[in-house]
C-alpha cells in the first residue's frame, strides 16, 4: 500500500507512543494467510511544544503485507469458481502538521487478483 502524507503533514510511525500509528488491519478471508505488516524505517520528529520526539513517516512509503492462498482441495474448488479474490482491510492513522493533529481515520482498502488453478506437477 502506497501512502503519500500532504506536504508539511505527517503520520504516525510504530513506537509512536500516545499517538494513532498507522495500521494495515486485513479482514479474514478463508483460505487465505496473512503475514505481519512490513514498515519502513521512520523518520524523527520533534515536536516542540511538547519537547518530545516521534517515529513519523512525512515523505511518501509503502507498506508491504505478503499473504498466501491455500493449497487445499477445497480452497481450490472454490477459487476456480469465483476466479477473482478480494482481500479487504482498513488503513488507520493519524495525520498532523506542525501545529494540530487531525482526527483520527480509518480508510476501507481491498485489492483484487485473478487467480489461476494449482499448477501441480
């Protein structure tokens, strides 16, 4: 997932304490694994009203999330079916520029594949 922050605008990175982090949460799909999400390393900003210094992301990353369809018969069955595969999800945050934070958000994400049979040999 790309996410671009608005010039002078930041998110909150892990190990941001007391703030909203940014979080990928993937809804439960059967059949289908979902690893932990990959971060980037954070930049530090420091807030000086606060005198205190936090993970951020404020230039535009990427979070990475590899997941993995199941091998069973039954999965197979059924994703020969359907021939596409949605995985959905949500994107909270909190964005804050040098004076304010906004309200925390939460934004529904979903991608979908085509998917293809199990090639087996």
């Amino acid at each position: 997932l790309d996410v671009r922050p608005k010039a002078n605008m930041h998110v909150y990175a892990p190990g941001a304490e007391g703030y909203r982090v940014i979080t990928l949460t993937l809804t439960e799909t059967p059949g289908v694994t979902a690893k932990p999400v990959s971060y980037p390393p954070a930049g530090i900003y420091f807030f000086e009203p606060l005198d205190e210094h936090v993970p951020v992301y404020s230039d535009p990353f990427r979070l990475t999330q590899e997941i993995a369809v199941g091998a069973s018969k039954e999965i197979q069955a059924a994703l020969q079916k359907q021939k596409t595969l949605t995985i959905s999800g949500q994107l909270d945050y909190q964005a804050c520029d040098d004076k304010l934070c906004y309200r925390p958000a939460s934004i529904p994400v979903s991608w979908s594949f085509t998917v293809a049979p199990l090639e087996r040999k």
